[in-house]
C-alpha cells in the first residue's frame, strides 16, 4: 500500500507512531493507503520548525507572499483535473463534484492573492497637535488547522493560504480518511516556491490534534468539523489562550412558498439535499412546505428516487458513497428511527448496492414526508443522502420553526415575493441565506458565517474576518520634536 508522508522542514516523511490508520477506498472498502501516525516527537518538530520559518516568512514583504499565492494559484488550475481524480478516488465523489471541491479552494487561494490590499492599516494625521497615529497589520505566528473528511481540496485551501499569505506559518493535520489530496497540496504548494517549514503536514488522530491544542507555539486553531469535536477543540484551545474558529453540525432548512417557480424548486431541492451523498455540511436536509406547496412532495420523491450512486468515473452517477462502514451504519440508524417514529418514507434507498462493489459504503436516495420537529431524524445531522419534508401554514409558522433549531449554517427561501423574501432574509437566525438559491456559501471576498450550534468563535474562514483572524492590529502613535519643545509635565490622559 501506498504510504501516506508528513511534511516537516521542507521533507517528505514517514511517522515514527506505532499507530498506523489504514485509508480506504469508500465504493469498495479494499485498503488504498496505509499513514504512520505522527508521534509527539514529530509534532514537536513540526510546530518547532514552524516557529523557527516564522522569524524570516514575517519579514517577507507582503508583495512576495502575494506572488507565491499567484504562483500557487497557476499550478492549481494546472494540476485541476489531476487533483479531481485523486480525489474522487479517495472520497467517492464523482469527477465532476471533485472538481468543484477543488475550484472552490482555488478561489480562495485568489482572495489571498489579493493580501496586499487586505492587510493595509489605517492612518490619521494630527489626531492632536502634531501628534499621528497609524495601524498596522502583523502577523500572530504558528497557525493550525484540523481538517475534515468531506472537502479535502477545499477546507485546507481555506486555511493555509490566506494563513501564510498574512505572514504566518502553519501546520496541517488533514482527516485521516482522505490525506492524499492534502498531501498533494502541500506537493505543489512547495512546488510554486514556499520555502522550507512555513507549511507542515502531519497526520493522525485525537493524540495528534490534543499536541496542536496544548502546544503553547500554536496561536490560532482552525477547525471544521463536527459538533461534539468543534466544542471540544474550541473549549481546548480557548483553555490554552488560543484563538479558535471551529465550523460545526448543521441542519440547514429550504422554505418553500406557493409561488415559486415549482421547476425551479423542485431541480434546486434534487441536487442540494443528495448531491455528494449529503455529506455537505450546506446541504438541504430539511424541506419546509408552506400553505399548498407540499402538493409537489410526491413530484420531488419521484424525481429524487431516480438519482442513483456510482463509482466517481461513471458519468451516469448521481453521487457516490458515503465516506465509511460506520458513517452508513450511521445514517441506515437514524433511517430506521425515522421509519420507527411514523415518519412517511417516500423513497427508500437504504438497501441500494452497486453491481460489483457490494462492500462499499452504498446508500441510495431517502425522502421522507410529515416529519416533525420531535423526530430523531430532524433533531440529528444526518450526513447522508436523505431529505426530510416538512409542513407549515405560513410564512411565519417555517420562520418559528427554522429559528428554534439550535443550528444556523445555512437556510434558504424559494418565492416570488420580494415582500416575503425580505421577511425571510431579516428575521431568520441563520448566518448565511439564499433566496431562490438552495446552497447560500458566498464567495471568498465574503465569509463563511454560520451561527449558533453551527460556529464556535468570533472569527469565520475566508475573507476579511479570515484575515483579522490570522493578524492582530498594532497602532502607532508619534510626535516628532522640533526646537519648540512644550515646557512641563503633561499629569492628564490629553494629548495636547
């Protein structure tokens, strides 16, 4: 099997752990990989020789970190298809939603391009008599991010980039389930220039992610992930005076009003509740039906039923499987339990296989009708290709409904109403809204901004908040003397 390598200084080695975590491939289960763990001494040197580029990236000015990001940016688009397949590969997902996963993080590697701009201070003269202030934008230091299995082109590509673009350094833990994608990342952003020790890779598990919270060079922790985790890395790293941004579960909800475009809807609702298996944390798993227009679900469990998975290379494959035996095990559960709990199961793909991968990780497409907040497939993040459809009256019963959820990831509203959009947009608790658009995550010159139970922080990923995240603000203040010297002790706070 292939041996999965850390990056440490610029080289390309094997964990010296005992502990070997074997990578499979999710449409057959047959092993693809097999990573050394990182023991406590490779995570040391990984953190210390981060420390140690630190004391020189900082000083590169902010023009060449630019350039690097450019650079980066080109071997990206070059390697896009390459970087797709692997990545299908290790995850299942179909070539075309790998693509996707990799463009998406190619954006923001150009949002970092743009450092220049982002990192510019602010200036006022004469704030008193002879007196400027200024500020500037530093650096904080070591960085790190924990990443999850279900974007690993993406998420890395929030974090490390705009993360080094600022001047910092940073080390990598990428999901165990999927390292080959972060690894070749890390290939090729070496590649474009990056000298040795201001990006690390290191792989492993909870040993490995409790040595980034506890170590006291790490200044910032990025996590995405879920919401038992994201609270336990938040309360970590936060106990050790760490900055900390940790995107968690979702139960994000579509509001459906009986004026929208039904076509429209019903093509947008397909693709956002089982595409990549649901394993999106933007993904619609909860449809509200409003005042008539649950007349469609039937239309919808039709059409959501004829969507089947394949292997990442079958160009008629609607999704591919899910990540693991135990995430299946998982989601066939809480099926189960909906099934249990008098919920009307429409469509029913929990028996589905593919011909000749029968020990993959196959789950077909679940609809399910008349759901109630009390069931556990409404109250549970599902992460998997199922779609719970659900009834109100009105416009403001699914408001009532969408805030008392503990989540705020992401929601969106189907109308024609500009009154009722409005409505919608202001007074829903969810951080990031599309209306008559089913997946709201905004571009990088944006941020990522779920709410509640969906983000531990202050801080979200990409764009401006990113760069206050990874920076902290210095301000100046000078007075420059000439031979008219004011005379006598100043005992007050003034300036004059």
């Amino acid at each position: 099997m292939q041996q999965v390598l850390m990056l440490i200084n610029g080289e390309w080695v094997n964990g010296q752990s005992e502990d070997r975590i074997v990578v499979t491939n999710p449409a057959t289960n047959e092993p693809i990989a097999q990573i050394c763990s990182a023991s406590h001494n490779d995570m040391d040197a990984a953190v210390a020789t981060a420390a140690k580029a630190f004391e020189s990236w900082r000083d590169v000015p902010v023009t060449e970190r630019a350039r690097l990001m450019m650079r980066y940016q080109a071997l990206l688009k070059a390697h896009h298809d390459e970087l797709a397949t692997l990545l299908a590969s290790e995850t299942g997902k179909t070539f075309d939603d790998a693509k996707g996963d990799v463009w998406r993080g190619i954006e923001v590697v150009e949002q970092a391009m743009n450092v220049p701009s982002l990192m510019m201070g602010e200036t006022v003269e004469n704030v008193a008599r002879n007196i400027d202030t200024a500020s500037y934008i530093q650096p904080l230091g070591v960085c790190a991010g924990i990443t999850p299995f279900n974007f690993p082109a993406m998420i890395p590509l929030w974090m490390f980039p705009l993360a080094i673009a600022c001047g910092n350094t940073f080390v990598l833990k990428p999901s165990e389930q999927d390292p080959l994608t972060p690894n070749r990342l890390a290939e090729l952003f070496m590649q474009a220039g990056a000298p040795a020790g201001v990006l690390n890779v290191v792989h492993g598990g909870k040993e490995q992610v409790d040595v980034l919270l506890h170590h006291g060079d790490i200044k910032a922790v990025s996590f995405v992930g879920s919401v038992p985790v994201g609270q336990y890395i938040y309360k970590t790293a936060t106990a050790n005076l760490k900055r900390a941004q940790c995107f968690a579960g979702a139960k994000n909800h579509t509001v459906i009003m009986p004026d929208a475009n039904k076509e429209h809807v019903l093509n947008n609702l397909v693709g956002a509740s089982v595409g990549a298996a649901g394993q999106r944390c933007m993904a619609i798993s909860a449809a509200v039906f409003v005042g008539g227009s649950e007349k469609w679900i039937p239309e919808l469990a039709k059409r959501i039923s004829e969507i089947k998975p394949g292997l990442w290379n079958d160009p008629e494959a609607g999704f591919g499987p899910l990540i693991s035996a135990a995430a299946k095990q998982r989601v066939l559960s809480l099926i189960k339990a909906g099934k249990e709990e008098g919920a009307e199961c429409l469509a029913d793909g929990s028996d589905f296989t593919v011909p000749g991968c029968e020990k993959g990780n196959w789950v077909g497409p679940v609809v399910f009708d008349r759901v109630t907040p009390e069931m556990t497939i409404y109250k549970e993040e599902i992460f998997g290709p199922v779609l719970s459809c659900m009834r109100a009256e009105s416009l403001e019963d699914a408001l009532k409904l969408v805030n008392n959820n503990p989540y705020g990831n992401g929601t969106s509203i189907f109308t024609n109403s500009g009154a009722a959009a409005r409505k919608y947009q202001r007074e829903v608790t969810v951080g990031q809204v599309g209306i008559n658009v089913p997946i709201p995550v905004p571009l990088p010159f944006f941020s990522f901004t779920g709410w509640k139970n969906s983000f531990y922080g202050d801080l979200h990923a990409y764009g401006k908040q990113a760069i206050r995240f990874y920076t902290e603000t210095k301000t100046v203040t000078s007075r420059w003397l000439d031979d008219d010297i004011p005379g006598g002790p100043n005992l007050t706070i003034s300036m004059d």
